[in-house]
C-alpha cells in the first residue's frame, strides 16, 4: 500500500473531526483523516482516496461533510458502495463505528471529538493491491509542503546538503575523493540527459558495493511532481521492480538533507509501504539534488536488502559528496537540452522566416506611369503584417495592405491564409469592395476564433487614373497631392475588421490621381512607435514626413521609415512595421 502526501494538514497535531480507518484491501491498517468538505473516493489519481483496483470506478464514491456530519454518497459506480452491509442509495448519513465496503476495500468511519491524528495518515492517500503497476513506478506525486519526517522515524541520520556543496576530506578522505574524481571522470563525456542519469548509477553501484537498488528522481516543475527518470538494479531482472521509499524522499527534498535509515523494516514510517514490506529493504538512503540557488531539482536513493552491510553516516556524507557533483551533471544536460530545444525553435523559425518572406512580393509590379516602392520589417522573427501587388486580368494592379490581430508565428499564419484567399477573392470579384465581403464571409466561417483582420485593398485603374478604395478597418491611407498637401482618403467610408460581422457591407470610394499624387498605405508599427519617453509616433509625424518627403517613391520609402526610427532611438518596438507607397508620373 502506497502514500502519497498532498495536504499541508496531514501532519501530527492536527485535530480531525473524522477518519476512515482501512481494515481490508491494503498490506497494513491505515488511518485517513477526512479534512476537506468533499472526499471522494476512486481509481482516478485526481481523488482524494486513490484505490488502485480495476474493480473500483474512476469517481467510485464520496464522503460529504456539513456542519460536523458526514455523508456517503456512491457516485454511479459500476459495483456499488455499501454501508453496513446495504446498499448505497442517494446520501447516507455515516455514524460512528459504520463500515463502508468498496469493492475489495472495506473501511471503518470512526468520529474523533479531541486529540492528535496519526502521522501517518494523510488526506490524499493512494491504497493499492499487490505489486505496484510501472505506471506507478514511473511517476511519484510529491507536494513539497507535506508533513516532514519526525525524529520518532528510525530515520538516524541527517545531513544538511549544503554543508557539502564543496567536498568534505575529513571522512575516509581517499575514498571520498575518488569518488568524486570517478563521478567527474564518467561524467565528463556525456551531455544528454538520457546517458548522464544511468551514468550516474553506474557509478554509485561501484562506490557502494552493498547497494541493491538505485534511482533517480527529478522534479516536473509544471506537473509539480517527482518522476523517476533513471533506475537500476544489481539483480538481473528487477530494473522493473526498484522500489522508492516516499517517506526518505519527502524529508529530503522539503528540509534539503542528506538521509539515512538504518532498517527500513523497522521504520514506523514505512510500515504501510508495499516496496518495503514487499522487496524488504533494510537500509536506504536519499540525497538531494540541489540547484545552485539552493533549490532541489531531485534525489538520489539507494537502497539494500542486507544487514550484514547497511549503510553508515560515512556512505551517507560520501553520497552527499556525490550529489553535488551529480546535481550540476543533470543541471549541464538540462540546459544542454534546452539548448539543443531553442536551437530547433531557431532553425524552425528561420525557415518559417523565409516561407513568410516568400509569400511577400519579390519586386514592385510595372504599370506604365506609375512607381512603386516598400518596407516591411516584423518584430519578431515572423509577423502579421501583410501588403501585395495583384495584377488583375483587365491590367489593373490591386494593392492590399494588412494587419492580423497578434504577432509572432500565429499571426504569420493567419497573414499566409490571408494572402492566398486575398489573390483569390480579387481576381473573382468585380470590384474591391465585393473582394472585401467575400473574404469577410470566408474568414466568418473559417473557424478562426476572435480573431480579426483590417486590411485596405486599393485597386488602381493606369488608363483611368483612378484608385478603387475599399477599407476594411485599416489605417485610412495618406494621399500627397503633388507637393501639396497632405491628408487622409477613405477614413468616412471604412468598414468594420475583417472576421467580426458577417452581414456588414463595405463601400468603395474612387479617388482620381493626378501628376504626382502620391498615395501612402502603411500599417499601425509606423503610428504606434515609442519613443524612450514613452511617446507614439503618431499620424501627424507622419503626414509631416510625407509632404517633407522626396517625390521619387523609391526615395521617401526610407526616408519615412529613418525618421520612425530616428523617434524611437532603436528602442525595441512591439509591433510589425509595413509601409507601401505609389505615385503617378508625369
């Protein structure tokens, strides 16, 4: 019968109102204090009460408590929950004495008005029958704040792991160093976490030749749990069957010591425990693995099954030793690990850089009597940012500039839909504002979630000179007329984002162009720069810059985009920047 302590109140002196005493189904008798209004019962490791048994449901039953009075409650369990011997219907009210069988499990509800409960009970216990499965094996739940081990545990010696961060000589000091330098030595070579750990093994199996059983145990920070990630077993055959004493391993990851029990057997504290009573472990002993910050990232444990040789407070310093140098051993194969991670994402992300790139236009297009020019840069590696050049099938051109809600990879592949559907959309419709609905109601039914995309599509007609302009919540463009003024066009007539509404309706405004009227589309990086004083760009920056500009295109792309940046003094910016510019030549 194996326990796992999760409640910060399950430790000597607390005073239940309750408990569940096991009396059939585990290898000893076990007291459970119910502390929690809701206790249920089942095979699912989310439960209070875990009954390892196949014949038991998932959510088998549950203990409810209101003002001081407990009810049982079978919760549609395959085979049933019975109280006193009946069945289980609806909520039954438990008194003191009653016996509740589940299945294989048969429990005792004892009322306790006053006095301290057992240590070794806990609100989260697991109840198994037989050996444990490797499911259990591979993965131990630990909370870091459960009851430490108390002095009355034949747990005799204690070690502070810190006092040995640095390597003590005054214990069998030639052993001590070889051993060091041994573990240095194996160590040395090996940088994956998969051959660091049995390496590590390898070699407390030579340093302690008594030794029966070895495993290492590290912390899952999401998961906040312990999983054993490396076993081993002098005994050809029993890798699969190493036991872990739960109670060494708590104490010595909550107070950071070193531990040693003599004789397990013995150990009030594992008295309940299936790989003590079951593999009868006589000597065991756990050290820390201590990040530098002090932090315990896992133990080691070592375990025999002889007397003739149990382990002393010299193996337990030497161990201690050992794990210093083993503790920065599996801190170098993380970091190895995470770099080998962040060198895939970089690899990943630099192709996903060049696909993006590949989807923007390799060259401004050629209509005869107008120039064109860009600059698209995003803040991350990827972006959602999006502008293009559409030749249309009458010699129109189609310029489309667009934003997608976020930045980074998602907004990058929302920017790839909405440059094929863009093409598509413009080269069936008729105008641009029908391009605009039709792509509207496309990405409505896309699956896109809240989502939204502005984009501003400027369709223009070389032999009318006219701009075709339908504006789907996007910046509104700037028009320089000649060396004129500058102002906003479209900003009445846009429409709402693409992906909010699908019955909204766009409207199309057709704006002439005359010699050198220059139009500026532009995305809200530009606007939205900041300064280190924390000050936007802002829209009229710009439209100073614009009639300040050079008339060629090609020459006030840069030059808008050095003055954003001379305001922002190369401060990192939070968002993609795209600027696009044409004008009609004389």
């Amino acid at each position: 019968m194996t326990v796992s302590r999760r409640d910060g109140n399950a430790r000597r002196g607390y005073r239940a109102v309750a408990v569940l005493k096991l009396l059939q189904g585990g290898a000893a008798v076990q007291v459970i204090p119910l502390t929690k209004e809701r206790i249920v019962i089942g095979r699912h490791p989310h439960c209070q009460i875990v009954l390892d048994n196949p014949a038991v449901s998932r959510h088998h039953a549950q203990i409810l408590e209101n003002h001081g009075t407990y009810f049982l409650e079978d919760l549609r369990s395959r085979n049933g929950t019975q109280l006193n011997g009946a069945p289980v219907q609806g909520r039954s009210e438990l008194h003191d004495g009653d016996q509740i069988q589940l299945c294989d499990f048969r429990f005792e509800f004892l009322e306790i008005s006053d006095g301290p409960v057992d240590a070794g009970a806990s609100a989260k216990t697991q109840l198994s029958k037989g050996s444990p499965s490797s499911r259990q094996r591979e993965t131990i739940a630990v909370d870091m704040d459960a009851a430490a081990v108390e002095s009355s545990s034949s747990i005799i010696t204690s070690l502070d792991a810190d006092s040995v961060r640095t390597v003590r000589l005054n214990v069998r000091p030639e052993v001590k160093l070889k051993a060091v330098l041994e573990i240095s030595s194996a160590l040395g070579s090996v940088l994956k976490m998969n051959q660091v750990l049995p390496q590590i093994l390898d070699s407390l199996f030579k340093i302690f030749p008594q030794a029966d059983w070895g495993a290492i145990l590290l912390r899952d920070p999401e998961h906040h749990r312990l999983t054993v990630r490396a076993s081993k077993a002098r005994r050809a055959g029993d890798d699969d069957n190493v036991p872990v004493s739960m109670t060494v391993v708590q104490h010595a990851m909550q107070q950071r010591q070193a531990v040693l029990s003599a004789d397990a057997v013995r150990d009030k504290r594992f008295d309940t425990s299936q790989s003590v009573l079951e593999l009868q472990i006589r000597s065991v002993m756990c050290a820390p693995l201590l990040e530098p910050n002090g932090e315990a990232l896992g133990v080691i444990q070592v375990s025999t099954n002889s007397l003739a040789q149990p382990f002393t407070s010299e193996d337990l310093e030497l161990l201690a030793s050992v794990a210093t140098q083993c503790a920065m051993a599996v801190t170098n194969a993380s970091l190895h690990e995470s770099l080998l991670k962040q060198r895939d994402v970089e690899r990943e992300l630099e192709f996903a850089t060049q696909v993006q790139l590949g989807f923007l236009p390799h060259e401004p297009p050629h209509l005869p009597g107008y120039e064109f020019a860009d600059y698209y840069e995003p803040a991350h590696r990827v972006g959602g940012d999006y502008f293009d050049y559409i030749r249309l099938p009458n010699g129109q051109v189609a310029v489309a500039v667009g934003d997608v809600a976020g930045k980074g990879v998602p907004a990058a592949l929302l920017m790839a839909r909405l440059n094929a559907s863009a093409r598509y959309h413009l080269l069936s419709a008729t105008s641009a504002a029908e391009a605009l609905q039709s792509l509207n109601a496309e990405i409505m039914t896309s699956g896109l979630g809240f989502r939204f995309i502005t984009l501003c599509l400027a369709v223009l007609d070389g032999a009318r000179h006219e701009l075709h302009l339908a504006n789907a919540g996007h910046l509104p463009p700037l028009l320089r007329s000649g060396r004129g003024p500058v102002g906003p066009i479209g900003q009445k007539s846009s429409g709402m984002p693409l992906g909010i509404s699908a019955t909204h309706s766009y409207q199309e405004l057709v704006v002439p162009l005359d010699v050198n009227d220059t139009v500026l589309l532009y995305t809200d990086g530009v606007t939205e720069a900041m300064n280190p004083e924390h000050e936007i760009y802002g829209r009229d920056r710009l439209t100073e810059a614009l009639a300040k500009g050079p008339l060629a295109v090609a020459e006030l792309v840069p030059y808008i985009y050095d003055d954003v940046e001379r305001f922002y003094q190369s401060r990192a910016q939070r968002d993609d920047v795209c600027i696009v510019a044409f004008r009609r030549l004389e």
